[in-house]
C-alpha cells in the first residue's frame, strides 16, 4: 500500500522539481536590459489607454461562477452515465436516484438564481417605497442643500 503512495510522491517531487528548475533557468537566461517600451502592457499591437485598474461588473464574477458550478456538474455527470450500467448492477437504483439528487440540488440551486434575478445581465433597481420618493423629490428640487451653512429648513415637507 505505502508503495502506491510513494509512486505518486515521486511524481509529485518530479513536477515540483520541473516547475522550479524551469524557473531558475528562465530567470538566469533572460535578457536584463529593462526599458519604457518593455515595462509597458502589451495590447494587441496597440497602445493602452487609460489606467489598467478598471473595476469589473460583479456580473462578470457571478456569470464565472455559475459556469464553473454547472460545469463540475458535468464532469460529475459523464463519467456516472458512463459506468452507470455496471453501477445499476451492483448497486441498483441507489445508483439512479443519487444522480437524481444530485441533479435535483443543482436545479433548486438554478431556480433560485434565476428567481432572484442574477442571471439578467442587466439587473433593474429595487422598487422605492414612498417615503423614499417623497425624500428625493426634496432633495432634488433645491430646497434642501448639502451645504450645513445653508439649510433651508422653511420649505421642509412634514414628516421628514
């Protein structure tokens, strides 16, 4: 048994062993004359314009992430319906009804991101309740002015 493992710490100490020696003599080997025109990010043959520390969309992430869920969910699945002939054999329609499970998880998992909106790449704003309406109409018709020196307290609707 302990001859299995040491197999694949042999191959584990080769790939580590790989990784840092390519390093070392790709650092050792490379040129060393640093210039304007190698620092600078290259794009394609173009020049970049504006600063490279743009914030993304968070949707960008979100879509990323339900692709890596629903593709691990491949990965399960295909290797399942590959043996799942022998598998009915030993072990029946367990075999059957854990995929279902699984794939039934997944689902709920899908409906409720769709339900609550996350898979529209362009996502409305929240209904505003009265109150709130009421506020910004105040605060946008020049009554009301951020200035602390100058509070125009006279034209304040009631209740706010």
């Amino acid at each position: 048994m302990q001859l299995h493992f040491a197999t694949v710490f042999v191959f584990l100490a080769l790939a580590v062993g790989f990784a840092v020696i390519a390093m070392v003599i790709s650092w050792a080997l490379r040129p060393k004359k640093p210039g304007t025109v190698k620092e600078s990010p290259y794009e394609c043959g173009e020049q970049p314009e504006g600063s490279p520390w743009i914030r993304f969309n968070v949707r960008f992430y979100l879509i990323a992430l339900f692709f890596i869920v629903f593709d691990v969910e491949v990965v399960f699945l295909l290797p399942w319906a590959v043996v799942f002939k022998e598998m009915l054999a030993v072990l029946g329609s367990f075999a059957f009804w854990e995929m279902v499970i699984f794939i039934a998880i997944l689902l709920v998992g899908l409906a409720y991101v769709w339900g609550k909106g996350d898979l529209a790449w362009v996502k409305g704003l929240p209904p505003r309740d009265e109150e709130d309406l009421e506020a910004l109409s105040w605060y946008e018709s020049g009554r009301f002015s951020t200035d602390r020196r100058s509070v125009h307290t006279s034209a304040k609707p009631e209740g706010v």
